[in-house]
C-alpha cells in the first residue's frame, strides 16, 4: 500500500481564511483559498480594481557568495549578469536538454546574492538541482520558511500599496524591486506579478504577513480590492499567456516548444542545455505551444485531446472561459506544420468533437 499522505500545508494566513469563509482545497501539498466568493467576481475585481492573493507556498531559494552569479547563469537560460541589484527577471531552471526543471524568477539582491522565487510543489527538486551544480564560494539556502509572499494586482494597486510605505512607487518600474518597509515590516516590493495587470508582489517574514494582508484590505477596501483564491489566479493568467508549470511545461516540454526563445541567452555562455537549445533552434521546434479560442460551444479543459486535420495531435494544456473576454480558450501543443494562427482543429469535449481555431497571444492586454 502506498504511504498515507501527510497533512497539508499551510500558510500564515490559513486561520484568517478560515474565519473569512473561504473555500480552501488541497493545492499541491498546501491549504489555500480557491475562492471567497466567486472566481469571476475577482477575476473581474483584478480587471478593474484589484486583487489580494496569498501566494507564501512559493518557494525562496537564496543564493550569495563570490560564485553566486557563476552558478546563477549555470543553471538558467537567461542572461542574470544583466541585472543590476535590485532587478528581477523571468527565466527556467534547464535541464541538459533543454526541458524545464522549473520556472522562476531571479531577484538580484546585491552584487553577490540573488533570490530565487520558485514553484511550491517543485521546491525540493530546484533546491537539490541548483546546490548540486554549486562550485567554489557559493552558498545555496532553501529559505522558504522565512518568507511569506502576498500579491497585490490590477490598476488600483499603486494607489492601495503606497499608503503602507515610506517611499513613492510610481518610479519603480516593471521587473524592479525595492527593499523597503511596508506597514512597519522590513520586506522586498516587486513590480512583478501573474494576471497580465500591473501589481506587486511582497516578500516579508511569515509573522508578518496576517497583519499586512488584513492592512491591505482595509486600504483596499474603498478602491473595491477583493481577496481573491486560486481559481481567480488561473484565469487571469491564462488570459495573459503565463504557463502554469505541470499542465503548459515540464521535465518533457523544452524553452522553445513553450514560445520562449527571448529569454534563452547562448551569448552569455554554456548553460546546462545550451547545446541542446542550440541544436533545437536549427532545425526548429517539432512542435509548439499555442493559443486558441472555440468556434463551437464548449469549455476547453486540461488533458482533453485534439485533432489537426484528423490526426491526433496532443492534448489542451491549459482552458477556461475567459471572463474578461466571454469567450472559451486554451493553449496546445501542435505540430510545427500548423503552429499557426488560423488553423484550424478538433477539441474533443466529453466524446464530442467541436472547432477551435489558433489565435495570437495573450488572448488579453491591459489597456494603457
């Protein structure tokens, strides 16, 4: 018999959500938040207003020493070595052949340390990939228990964070990040985040983070924030064209069948890949990740089959009726032949087959 499964996870926040009537449900491992009230209320509440996520699962992996940025550019495919302190970038954990451990963000903290934001189910893994390619002066610390992290995202943010700290925020730009204290707690403030909105994300010590959450919604309150749980999350990035790791990309999809050539860096030098990226940008991709809507009536969902041109061709990766767009939309692998917009394809929904068409992404821009 398999072992028992352990008990879940939580964050700072579990009892606060509890108390408020969330529903909470078992996401990887961690009790969190689903939704509050209804996955289109806050879904549209980002849209319009904002948002409040709790997002403290993430992993943070700290990297400091003389050899920091060495190890750095290593294990990623993007260039770290042009970041300044206090600049982030989106990049992938690489394996040797080109696949994904994971992906992250890099947060360079000074000349010699970084900060590592990663998967929460893939933690574990990334910390024993990174510290077993470490060599020379270099320090890798699995620090996630020092660390909560809550998102603040949609138009009103600005407006709704600024009042909690010391300094102005209009001048930090995107992929920025300030070292600053936000209702009286030392914490890291980055204009980053996962809904295709402009937002933040804060980093402070767990012990902190029930204070700053019930803060932000009394600030937020007047400007209409609501909290806002997984399901939110899911289809505001879906509509921006941000992968979910474990349904767009894994250990079997590569950087560049993902879309993401922009951010593969071989001027920089050999990466653990590189070689493989290299070949496979040559000849080009076997196939592709692509946006698409339905023609016909239906949901797209995870895992449903498709057909190009009557032959089998993958499965959805990713679907939902975007709310902000009232139209059903996924993303897919295809073949390199049809990764294009126009073509059209057969989702098979619960044993019918029903026309979509591939589209450019991300299916949603924020308006400037």
């Amino acid at each position: 018999m398999p072992p028992a499964a352990g008990p879940l996870k939580t964050t700072p926040l579990v009892r606060l959500f509890r108390d408020m009537g969330a529903r909470l449900v078992d996401f990887a491992g961690w009790e969190l938040p689903v939704q509050f009230s209804s996955v289109i209320e806050e879904h549209l509440a980002v849209r319009g207003a904002a948002g409040l996520f709790d997002v403290s699962h993430m992993g943070e992996i700290e990297i400091r020493g003389r050899a920091a940025l060495e190890l750095v550019q290593k294990v990623t495919c993007n260039d770290a070595s042009r970041l300044g302190p206090g600049q982030a970038q989106y990049t992938v954990l690489t394996t040797e052949s080109g696949t994904y451990v994971d992906d992250i963000l890099v947060y360079r903290r000074g000349e010699n340390e970084f900060l590592l934001v990663v998967n929460a189910s893939n933690t574990d893994k990334d910390f024993a990939w990174i510290a077993s390619w470490a060599r020379g002066d270099v320090e890798v610390v699995n620090a996630s228990a020092r660390w909560a992290q809550l998102a603040l995202q949609g138009p009103k943010a600005v407006t709704i964070l600024q009042g909690l700290l010391g300094g102005p925020l209009d001048s930090l730009r995107p992929f920025r990040f300030l070292e600053t204290e936000v209702n009286g707690t030392r914490s890291i403030v980055s204009r980053t985040g996962y809904t295709g909105e402009d937002g933040f994300e804060i980093y402070l010590p767990p012990q902190a983070a029930a204070d700053l959450y019930q803060a932000l919604l009394r600030a937020g309150g007047p400007h209409g924030l609501r909290p806002c749980g997984l399901g939110a999350r899911d289809t505001l990035r879906l509509e921006a064209r941000m992968l979910l790791y474990g349904n767009d990309v894994d250990e079997t999809t590569t950087v560049l069948e993902a879309g993401l050539d922009g951010i593969v860096r071989p001027a920089k030098g050999p990466f653990i890949g590189s070689d493989s990226l290299k070949r496979e940008k040559e000849r080009g991709p076997a196939r592709r990740l692509m946006g698409f809507e339905m023609i016909d009536p239906g949901v797209p969902r995870h895992g449903y089959p498709i057909r190009v041109g009557g032959e089998a061709s993958g499965a959805v990766t990713s679907g939902t009726v975007g709310p902000s767009l009232k139209k059903s939309i996924g993303l897919a692998y295809f073949p390199a032949r049809a990764a294009l917009p126009g073509t059209r394809f057969a989702v098979n929904i619960r044993g019918r087959d029903a026309l979509a068409i591939i589209v450019p992404t991300p299916f949603y821009r924020r308006p400037h």
